[in-house]
C-alpha cells in the first residue's frame, strides 16, 4: 500500500529587498556671486543680469555696506571696484566687463553678444565706454531705487555724459531694431546700461521716445522686477547716497 506523503507548505514569497536609500545631498550651485547693496550698487546689478542672462545657476554672497570696502566703491572712493566677484570652476573675475567676456566663453549660446563680428565689435566698445567713463553721471545721480526725485535738476557736468548715452542708445536701437540696444536678444549691453536706466527714472530725466521705451523695456524684464523688489527689502541705508531736494 502506498502512503502519501503530506507536502510541506510552501513558504511565503519573501518581499524583493528594498534598495538601500540614497542620502539627498543638497545641490550646490557651480558658482558664487558676491554682490554689495542691491539698492546702491550698480556694478553688482550688472554682474547680476549678465550672470542671469548667461543661465548661470549661481549662489548670491552678500557684503554688507557696512564693510568698509564695499562702503568706498558705493560712495566712488576706492581705487578699483571688486564687487561684484563671479568665482567658478577655479576661476574669479571680478571686473564687470572681464565677467562678461568670461561668461561668453563658457555660455557662447547664451549670445551675451551679437553673433555678427561688427555688431560684437559695436557692442565691446559701448559696453567698455559705460565700464570705464561717466564719471560725472556717477557721482551727480548715483543709483537709488528706494529713491524718487521729480523735477530734479541735473548738475551741468552731468548734462554731456546724459547726451552721450542717449546717442549711443539712439544709434544702437535705429541701427539694431531694438527692444534691445543689439536687437532682439538682451545682452551684455544691456547689463552695463541697465543701472543707467534706473538713474534716469529715479531723478526724472527727460527723454525722447524711443529711450523712453528702451528704459520701459529694460524695468519690465523679470530679472529687473525680481532685483528692484529685493532692493525695496533692504534695511541698509547709506546717508551720503539718500539724497534730498
């Protein structure tokens, strides 16, 4: 006779062994930008704008106006200007112009600059006349965006760099079709001439139509939107720059 044999019952299925959880590392950005008062400093604007027109993803150091340097480039007093400073990839830069130029090597598609060699060369030259002159349009009407000054009366030795921005603007936005200085991308020029802009609209500088509608496009871009509202934040005040009339 044959006996059957009870089969073993037939262990549970063991559940798949969940892969071990990776640890979430914050991302860090690839670059830093150290950056002075958003409401004071015009360099730190334009470095700021170029770094975001490039796409750069980048991490905002901030200095104090109460910081003794940073204090003397706002008030026109230092030597050299090293605010604001892009460090990448091993890299520091700290002209607003070098910045530019470094950006257009490792962003070439952000077209930081026209394409077409004579545009470009149209570009470097205005961008570079804003970098180093205007000496007396910086220290007649320096750049407060708190501050509003209708019916302001612009000193003398003011009135000939104010001419001289408004031809370039003129030429560039005939010779280029605008909304832009060099078209329709924004760019490099556009970050110089920017701080420009909020100036003329602070003390209500008189301007024909096509600047007025350049300095409307330069405020309504989202960068611009998104700085002006962080500067509005800002507690720090500087007595010598608030001025009163």
């Amino acid at each position: 006779m044959i006996v059957a044999t009870p089969s073993k019952p037939k262990s549970a299925p063991r559940a798949a062994a969940k892969p071990a959880a990776r640890a979430r590392v914050a991302r860090q950005p690839a670059a830093s930008l150290t950056l002075s008062s958003k409401n004071y400093s015009s360099w730190s604007l334009r470095g700021w704008l170029m770094a975001r027109f490039a796409g750069m993803e980048f991490g905002e150091v901030m200095v104090s106006p109460d910081d003794a340097d940073a204090r003397k480039e706002l008030l026109l007093l230092a030597p050299s200007i090293r605010v604001p400073c892009l460090t990448h990839d091993g890299a520091k830069v700290w002209n607003t112009l070098a910045i530019a130029q470094y950006l257009n090597e490792i962003k070439p598609n952000a077209s930081l600059m026209p394409d077409d060699r004579i545009a470009r060369a149209h570009c470097r030259s205005v961008s570079g006349e804003m970098n180093s002159g205007f000496a007396n349009l910086r220290s007649s009407l320096p750049m407060n965006l708190k501050g509003k000054f209708p019916g302001h009366k612009v000193w003398a030795g003011a009135q000939p760099d104010i001419d001289r921005i408004v031809e370039i603007w003129t030429d560039c936005l005939a010779r280029y079709g605008g909304p832009f200085l060099f078209g329709k991308q924004r760019g490099m020029a556009d970050a110089m001439f920017a701080p420009v802009v909020t100036r003329f609209l602070t003390y209500d500088v008189k301007l024909g139509k096509p600047c007025m509608l350049y300095c409307q496009t330069i405020m309504a871009m989202p960068e611009m939107k998104e700085w002006v509202a962080a500067a509005r934040l800002e507690p720090d005040e500087i007595e010598e720059l608030d001025m009163d009339f």
